[in-house]
C-alpha cells in the first residue's frame, strides 16, 4: 500500500516535547496547560465584554478550584471507571508516575486521565470555587461550560500527537499509521480512524461554535450546562464507533455499547432532563406572575 503524506502524520511525532533531568515531558500534559489558559483568557474575555462585574482576583481563585478538580477528577475517574480491580491491587499507582512489572519499577507519568471523571470532579469544584468567591452560581456554571469545548480541544489535539487513543482499523483514505497500534510493520500499514481529530472538531470547535451561537436564543441563552451535556455526549457517542474501544472493555457495556459511550448516554439523559426541569419551572413562574 502506497501511503500519502496524511496517512504518515503520526510517525512524526513521538509524544514527548521535551526531557527535563531525564524525564520525558509528553505533549498531552502540555496541552493541559494550553487547554487552561485558552478557557482564561475566554472567559476573562466574556466577563468584560458582557459586563458581568467579576475581578480577575475572583477569576484567578475560581480558575484555581477548577483546574484541581479537573485534574483530581480526571484521574480518579480513569481509576474507578476504567481499571478499579487494577487500581485496588497497585493503590500507590494512582498517584505515583512509577508502574511496576516483572522487570522492575518505571517511570511512565500518570498515565489514564479520564474526560468523564474531570467533568464530574470539575464541576463540583467550580461550584465550590464559585460561592467561595462570591460568585452567581449558575451565571458562572454557564460561563465554564460555554468555553469548555475550546479547552476541550488542546486535550485531543495531545492525544494525536501522542499517537494515543486512535480509531478502529479502516480502509479508506483518512485512515492514519499509528506506530502505538503495534499491529502492522510500516512495510504492510494497518490504517486506523484518526478519532482523536474527530473528537477535536465535533467535540471541541463545532461544539464551542454551537453553544456560543444557541446563547442567542432567549430560551438557551442561560441553559448552557444542560445544552453542552446533550451536545457533547451526542458528538461522543457517535464517534465512539470510530474510536478503538479499550482492550481490557470492549463494547461489553449494556446493548453491547462502550464504557465512554455508556457515560454518554447518561450524559445526554441528564442534559434533557435538566432542560426540561428548567423550562418547566421558568415557565411556572410566568404563569404565577
């Protein structure tokens, strides 16, 4: 099979940025702090431009309490979601960048950061983080969730650069060769689905451009956390069929769905029911003035 440029992207790149005392400093970390301060300066953007009356002391603690719930969670979700028996064997791994095995300890980073996890972690501490600082509660939910999708991005664009996280195998012409996938030699190329880019833009762009657009509609403009649950656990569910499952999972979730797609799903059932709950009540109180 004769390759394009597209297809060979992903050779090269190796996933590490730079080695610091030894240490490799993989991208996807990187993109943590890219992810951070890309939803800063929006939502610092968003607060002057509408006049919404918050300090950028105020910003800087909120964006505190969000970033350690995001980390916080996204880690423990991967360990209670995804490995809980592996996790309840090694505790110390949870926290420790070291594996062991039968050739002795190693240095991998925390490896396994769960989206689902730092949704749940993240958005609790951003409600904490918010009444500590004196903050509308739900005016600053609906800030946090409208520019989520924009850091969102940097996110998957680290997992692609990492050559992680890749698709099922496809023969169609946007299919990439992922050396992390082991499963064929460059010389007979297996083409995986580059779900991580799919993510990127459906999950991160179109989303964010979505949401910012639906803020227009007097019905939506203050339903954000409720349209960003249906929208992204939509856009996930779907390429879902494109991303390769986990090894240790595969699609054995009920209806033969997998463990992202079963988190998903009730995602979007939230999404709706919370729609509903605040329509329903916005419109008992016109009725009752």
């Amino acid at each position: 099979m004769e390759l394009s440029w597209w297809n060979l992207i992903p050779t090269y790149f190796d996933g590490t940025a730079i080695e610091l005392f030894g240490f490799p400093v993989r991208w996807y970390g990187i993109m943590y702090i890219f992810a951070f301060v890309t939803a800063y300066i929006m939502m610092w953007r968003i607060i002057k431009k509408e006049k919404m009356g918050y300090t950028k002391e105020q910003l800087d603690s909120l964006f505190t309490w969000i970033i350690i719930g995001i980390i916080l969670g996204a880690r423990l979700g991967y360990v209670f979601f995804y490995k809980p028996g592996y996790y309840l064997a090694n505790p110390m791994e949870i926290i420790l960048p070291l594996t062991h095995d039968a050739t002795g300890t190693h240095f991998t980073g925390i490896a396994g950061m769960s989206y689902h996890g730092g949704l749940i972690l993240g958005t609790i501490f951003t409600f904490i983080g918010l009444k500590k600082n004196k903050m509308d509660v739900w005016k600053g939910l609906n800030l946090c969730f409208l520019v989520a999708p924009l850091a969102y991005t940097w996110g998957r664009w680290g997992n692609f650069i990492n050559g992680e996280l890749f698709g099922e195998v496809t023969t169609s012409a946007i299919g990439m060769y992922f050396p992390l996938a082991h499963d064929s030699p460059l010389s007979n190329p297996i083409l995986h689905h580059p779900s991580q880019l799919y993510e990127m833009v459906f999950e991160g762009i179109v989303l964010f451009a979505l949401l910012y657009n639906l803020r227009r509609v007097p019905l939506l403009k203050d339903k954000m956390p409720c349209l960003y649950l249906m929208g992204y656990g939509l856009f996930r569910f779907f390429i879902e069929f494109f991303r390769k499952s986990d090894a240790h999972l595969g699609r054995n979730d009920l209806f033969g769905m997998s463990r992202g797609q079963t988190l998903c799903s009730l995602m979007i059932i939230a999404g709706i029911v919370w729609l509903v709950v605040l329509i329903y009540r916005e419109k008992k109180r016109k009725l009752k003035d």
